[in-house]
C-alpha cells in the first residue's frame, strides 16, 4: 500500500524539480551558476536551489494575482531565476517588485 504524499509536499517537490530542470535544460544560461557547482558540488548547488522555492511559491502568487497567465515551467521560473535571484543564489531584495514590473507586460 503506498501512502498518499501531502499536497504542501508535493507543490514543493514541483516547484524545487522545475527550478532544478530549468537549470539544467541550458547552464549556460546561469554561468553564476555554474561557478557555485564547481565550488561547492551538485549536491549543495540542487539544496541550494531547493532553499529557492519558498521565495518562488510567494513570486508566483504575487504574480498570478497581477493577472499574469504565462506558464509556471517554461515562463516563469526562468524569469524569477535570471531577475529575482543574485549571483549567490540568494533572493535579491526587489524580487516583489521585479516580479511586478515583469509580469505587468502579458
């Protein structure tokens, strides 16, 4: 018998795996990126990203409550990556209103 997987969890898992592909589908889109893989390793750099997602999650409800509709995957969390995000993989302090001034455009 498998156990059902919480629905909290689940949008977390997501939301950490579409950060996680996004990366991956072309690093050389995020050279920042890549020189904190080579520091610290695929393991830390995919926990780091993991630490992303609460910032993500609040990014996305801000913007779908802006009235934007572009998708989640394929539009957004590469926005949020190349403009609420630092070379450190730490939320900039603007991200609400770059994620405002973004997403106003649909």
């Amino acid at each position: 018998m498998t156990k059902e997987i919480p629905q909290e969890t689940l949008n977390f898992a997501t939301s950490a795996m579409t950060l996680w592909e996004t990366y991956l589908e072309d690093p050389t889109s995020y050279p920042y990126v890549e020189h904190l893989r080579g520091d610290n390793g695929t393991v830390e750099l995919r926990d780091m990203f993991a630490q992303l997602v609460p910032a993500l999650d609040a990014a996305w409800e801000v913007a779908e409550e802006a009235g934007y509709v572009d998708p989640f995957d394929f539009e957004f969390v590469p926005l949020f990556l190349n403009e609420c995000v630092d070379d450190e993989l730490q939320v900039k302090p603007d991200w609400k209103e770059v994620v405002l001034r973004n997403t106003n455009r649909s």
